[in-house]
C-alpha cells in the first residue's frame, strides 16, 4: 500500500472560520494550529480545508506536511503527493511526473472540441499581429483573444473587438484605454525577453462562454465536476459528483442550477478525455462551456495540483485519486519547471 504526502500551505482563517464545517476546523487544529476568525480569504482558507480533511481521511497511511515548519515523517520521494505546490516548489515536488496539458493548445487531437478557431504564433511582434489580423478576417463580428501561453498568466488575456482594438490599463495606475492592438502594446519587454519561442501566443476566435464548468480527470477519466461558481467551496457541494450549480455569466452572482447541463457536460467530458488520452499525462482539469447553440465545448485544460476545486464532491475525487497513486509518485529521473505544475500566486509560499 502506498503512503501520502499531504502539502498544505499554511494561511490565517476568516472571519467566519466557526461557520465552516466542523470537520474542516477539526482537521485544521489538529494538522495545522489555532482555529480562530481572522484576515484570511473564506473561500481560499475553505478550500486548502477541504484539500485537508478528505486527504487526511480518505488517503492510506497520510502524512501532513506544512510549508516553512520541520517534515520528520517518511521519506517524500517514497510517497504519492496530494495537495498545492508553492512558487518555491520542495526539491520533490520538482519531481513529479511532467504535465503537458499547460500546453493544451498543441494538443491535436483537443482541436476538435474547442468549439472555435485558434492558431499559435511565435513570440514574434509581427507573426502574433498578423495572427489577430487573420482571426479578425476569417470571423468579422466575432473579435479575437491573444493569450500568452509560454509562461501562465504572465501576461493578462487581450480581448480584441472585431474593429481591431483592445483595452490597454496603464501601468501607472491611469485609466485604461481602447487603442489599436499591437503585440508590442499587449506583450512589451516580454516579446523581446521570449523572443523566438514557437508556440508563445495563442490567437482565438472570441466567443461567448456560458454556464462554465470545472471537471476533473485522473488516470484519463473524468470523476467528478462543479460549476466555476467563484463563491463556493466543497462545503457548499450538494452531494452530486456533478454539481447542477453554475452561473451563465461567470461571477454574475446568478446561480442556477441545472442539472440537464451537468449531466450533458460528465458525458461531453467522457468523450474528450478519451480522444485525448493518449496525448495527454498526469491528471488534469478540463473546463468546459455553452455556446449560444447550447453545444459543450472545452475552453482550457490545467494542471490538477493548485486547481480551484469550486463546490467539488471531495470524497469522490480523493478515492478515485487514492485508488490511482501511480500518477502522484514522484519520479527522481525526471526533473521538471515549476511552472509545469500549475503554480498560482496565492497558493506561493
């Protein structure tokens, strides 16, 4: 039977720590330290909880590791890994078996199931502009979407209307503007700092994305999902591996539940996770949307790690992880970047 290593990154609790569930707070105190109200954000604190509880009560053999304090337990490099990575990862975090699914865009076999057109380009100023010129030509009306995808989220997301500009905030603090796009504008020291990367940019045809999902795949299938319902946590989960809760505007703060929807969103995910299959390693999360037919679609795939979880059926995700540890083993022959594991900056130590 193989043991788990737990990573949790320690955080002071909310304000309304004693309104969360009892099992939370009662994981926290025991593996983590005072339980009392507090600065920390509610639904940051619940889901590093929630990570904590099921892990620790679920997993086999769980052994609780807490950023900046001694780890006397088991070796790490002996144990299957559950929980977040820091932006200064342990040494065998650095040895988890590579992701490739940041890279979702040069998956071929994704291609289809995206539901929209889109096209890389090099981090090159004039390869990415023409790339938004060709996207504006092909789908009048429709406008496009650069996104810089060689470092994750180094740079924010451009939208650009179909008359070809974009919003451009001022670095200074100045109200932002609509001017012309330009990769220079939009990329700046970036496009010189990354210069000849294939791949950087990826331009997409802008389309509407409603009632946006969050699914999870371990061991190449999906598990279980939940709404991108900002708000809500695994306390809020409803008792279905596919919670109906969802928001056709994201962070519109209207919450519906529709269960016809997830039912259509577990199937879709079957479909897409199974052609990608064999493409794709590690577990990962797909995120999925609506299009104004009412057709499923996929936006983006991410690494499972520091995935948020939203109001996820924690108990099935942690067994069907227990019952696959082979794809949380680290690997001592495969060192890998940390960004390949899905690094978010509130998760940073």
């Amino acid at each position: 039977m193989t043991g788990w290593l737990i990573d949790i990154i320690p955080q002071e609790c909310p304000s309304d720590v004693m309104d969360a569930p009892e099992a939370y707070r009662a994981a926290w105190k025991r593996h983590v330290g005072k339980v009392s109200p507090g600065d920390g954000d509610p639904e940051d604190w619940r889901e590093k909880a929630a990570r904590l509880e099921a892990a620790t009560r679920i997993l086999p053999d769980p052994h609780v590791r807490v950023a900046g304090r001694p780890y006397n337990d088991p070796d790490p490099m002996t144990l299957a890994h559950y929980g977040v990575v820091g932006i200064r990862p342990y040494m065998d975090q650095l040895t988890w078996p590579a992701s490739n699914v940041d890279r979702w865009d040069l998956i071929p076999a994704l291609r289809p199931f995206l539901g929209r057109d889109a096209r890389s380009a090099p981090c090159d100023g004039d390869a990415v502009d023409a790339a938004v010129r060709g996207m504006l030509d092909r789908h009048p009306g429709a406008g496009a979407v650069a996104k810089f995808m060689f470092r994750e989220k180094r740079l924010p997301l451009a939208f650009i209307d179909p008359d070809g500009t974009f919003e451009q905030s001022d670095e200074y603090g100045g109200k932002p503007e609509r001017i012309p796009f330009a990769a220079w504008r939009w990329a700046g020291y970036d496009l010189a700092l990354f210069e000849g990367e294939p791949d950087a940019a990826l331009v997409q045809q802008r389309v509407r994305m409603r009632y946006e999902y969050r699914v999870q795949v371990i061991g190449g299938k999906p598990v279980c999902g939940a709404g991108c319902v900002e708000r809500h946590t695994p306390a809020d989960n409803t008792g279905d591996r596919y919670d109906p809760r969802m928001e056709e505007t994201r962070n519109s703060g209207r919450i519906e539940s529709h269960p016809d929807i997830a039912r259509l969103y577990e199937a879709f995910a079957h479909e897409a996770a199974h052609a990608i299959r064999g493409e794709v390693e590690g577990p990962y999360v797909m995120d999925l949307y609506l299009d104004d037919a009412g057709q499923p679609h996929v936006i983006e795939l991410n690494p499972q790690s520091n995935s948020g979880l939203y109001a996820l059926d924690m108990d099935a995700l942690l067994t069907v992880i227990g019952n696959n540890p082979e794809q949380f083993m680290p690997n001592p022959a495969g060192v890998v970047l940390p960004d390949c594991l899905g690094v978010r900056e509130e998760d940073s130590i």
